[in-house]
C-alpha cells in the first residue's frame, strides 16, 4: 500500500476501515520522504528480496498520481476511475469498482510485461 499523508493518520485511516492487516507493506510518503508521483515511493514499496517493480500492481483514484507514476516507475499502474471520467486519452487498465479488481488480476498475470 502507497499513500501520501502521514504515516500516524493514514494508518489510523487504515485501521478504521479494516483493512491494515490486510497488506504486507505500507510505505506513506511521511516517513519515506519521498510522495507520489515521485518513483521513489513506488521503488521503496517493491524494496524487499526477490520483489521487483514489473510484478507489483498500484491500484489508485488519481489517474497522473497513481497509475501514470507507477507505470512510470516500472509498476503495472490501474486507475480506479469511481466517477467514470475517463476518456479515450486515459491509457487503461481502468476499473470503475474495487470489484472489478480481481478478475483483472486474474487476467494480468497471463499476460506479457508490455501489456495488460
């Protein structure tokens, strides 16, 4: 999980929700020091043994802060479009639901680096 914030309040947030036991890594721009869109932030979060930036996928609500940066930073970025105002301009994959998340996982992985 990549956030910008700081790291008391986003994991509090986190927590709230339910669902901060539920990711392996959390690196918040507070207490990395570097912030999306920033390819630091995405390196750091893949920065463990054996992990590397084109396996990792960064699921995010801003298209350029989320999944423009982490596609630039090596990830496979997916824009988490909830309001439906993407255009032809917006590279895809864009999921309008977190439900739609999975089955595209599901496909991502069979496919090449280059592409989803």
């Amino acid at each position: 999980m990549i956030s910008n914030g700081q790291g008391q309040q986003q994991r509090k947030k986190l927590a709230q929700t339910g669902i901060l036991d539920g990711f392996d890594r959390i690196v918040i721009s507070g207490e990395c020091g570097c912030a999306k869109p920033d390819p630091g932030i995405f390196v750091r979060a893949c920065d463990r043994p054996g992990e590397r930036p084109g396996n990792a996928v960064h699921v995010g609500d801003q298209y350029e802060l989320d999944a423009q940066a982490a596609r630039a930073a090596g990830l496979r970025g997916i824009w988490l479009d909830r309001h439906r105002r993407g255009t032809a301009e917006h590279a895809p994959p864009i999921i309008e639901s977190l439900l739609r998340l999975q089955p595209l996982l599901a496909g991502v992985w069979n496919l090449s680096q280059k592409q989803f």
